[in-house]
C-alpha cells in the first residue's frame, strides 16, 4: 500500500477544559480532493491551523511524507511541499497582481537568501501563472482595485506557484456569489486534473459536492463523517448536528 502524503494520528487541540481538535485520525493520499464540512466552531480552521504549522497540537502527531512535521515552524512548509490560502484573501493590496506573483516567486522557493534581483524567468513564470489562472488582464492592476474572485484566485495562484503537493484551501468561495463559485469551482477541477492533492473547508456545500472525491464533517472536534460526498445526506448524525432541514434538498440534488 501506498503510504499516505498526510497523516494525522490522535491530533488533539486543547484551550483549557475544551477540545478545539478531538482526537484525529486522518490518512490523506497524493492526488485526493478532500472537502471539509461542519458546523460553525467544529474545529475546522483549528486543524487546519495544526496541519499548517501556525498552531502547535496539544497532543498527537502530523506526518508528511512519513515525516513528523508537528515542531517545524511554518515558514518551512512550501519548501516541503505544502501552500495553504486563507478564509480572508490576503496579498498586498498596494502592489501590482503582477507585483504579488512576482514576491510569491521570489521568496516563496525555500532558499535562505533569496535573490532579490528580477530576472526575465521570474517575470516569464509569473505571467505564465497569471495566464494559467485567468488574471493577465489584471497584472497592472493594484491588488486593492480587483473584484473578490480575482483575488481568491490570485491567493490561489501563488500558493501554487512552486508546485506543492498538498494545498490546503480554507473557505475559498466565501462571500462569492453563484455564477463566481461556478468559475472557482472550474479552477479547482483544472487544478484537481494537474494530479495536485487538495484538502479544502466549505460551508457552500454546491461547491463541496462538486469537486471534492471525499468529504469529512467535523463536530466538536471530531470527525463525524469520512466518505463520498454523496452520503452526506443520507447519514443520521450529520443530519442531526449540521444539515437538519436541508438534508432532503441536498439529497435530491446528489440524484
């Protein structure tokens, strides 16, 4: 058998009395779309805080690769492989969106002492990434000044700049209205084809059915739920704690 890309065993996330991350098990695969659904305050973001590197785990142990990553700093995950985007776009809002790509390709390859110095194949890969995400009519253009979805997809296009293998996408169709989550969710399956595992957090479950293989539901920390999207509907306890009346749309929609 395949050894997993991530491994969580027995994760666990305490504040005080209360288990943000309850004892998580988790095996990822190279290549998998896994969505991440759940209640508001499941612990969601707070696993993927672990996973990331930003917050240490109370207890338990995260692999990547077959490698402990539990007490690497943050900073040293791309270079390993791993980008997560955030729920809130970030980018530097008074640069250009050429400006960022350039930034992300400059400081973004692990190198201790990146140099400074913009080449012609930094300027060539950044446009290339532009152009692969739909963003070159916007280079010129000051991060402030774009609409919403072309920043989540500029967040998107340079967490992938250096090629990981493992993207970890928090809420990326938050505040998007339809006709824009339909055009995420084409990036998304674009980037699925590209063999490039994905591990995502949504509440819009339009876009978790969609594109994730396999769904997760968190609640009060654990994992609840690990299996097709298509039988979230159908299971009692999801329905119970998270879906409630809207277990019977969702399920007419999966048939």
């Amino acid at each position: 058998m395949v050894a997993p890309l991530l491994e969580c065993r027995n994760v666990r996330k305490d504040y005080g009395a209360l288990a943000a991350v309850d004892g998580v098990d988790l095996s990822v695969h190279a290549g998998e779309t896994i969505g991440i659904g759940g209640p508001n305050g499941a612990g969601k973001t707070t696993f993927f805080d672990l996973i990331s590197g930003l917050t240490p785990a109370s207890g338990g142990d995260i692999l990547f690769h077959g490698r402990s990553i539990s007490r690497i700093p943050a900073h040293k995950f791309l270079p390993m492989g791993m980008a997560r985007t955030f729920q809130v776009s970030s980018g530097f809002t008074s640069l250009t969106v050429m400006q960022n790509m350039l930034v992300s390709i400059l400081f973004g390859s692990g190198l201790e002492r990146p140099d400074l110095r913009i080449q012609t194949k930094h300027r060539r890969r950044a446009a290339e990434q532009l152009d692969r995400f739909n963003l070159s009519h916007l280079a010129d253009t000051e991060v402030a000044e774009i609409p919403a979805l072309a920043r989540k997809k500029l967040m998107v296009a340079t967490a992938v700049a250096h090629e990981p293998k493992l993207l970890l996408l928090d809420e990326p169709v938050s505040g998007l209205m339809p006709p824009e989550v339909d055009s995420f969710i084409e990036m998304v399956l674009a980037l699925r084809k590209s063999g490039i595992c994905i591990v995502f957090i949504e509440h819009v479950m339009r876009f978790l059915m969609t594109v994730a293989e396999r769904a997760l539901i968190m609640h009060q920390g654990k994992l609840i739920y690990d299996g097709a999207p298509a039988g979230i509907a159908s299971d009692e306890t999801v329905k119970s704690v998270y879906l409630g009346s809207a277990a019977e749309e969702l399920r007419e929609a999966t048939q």
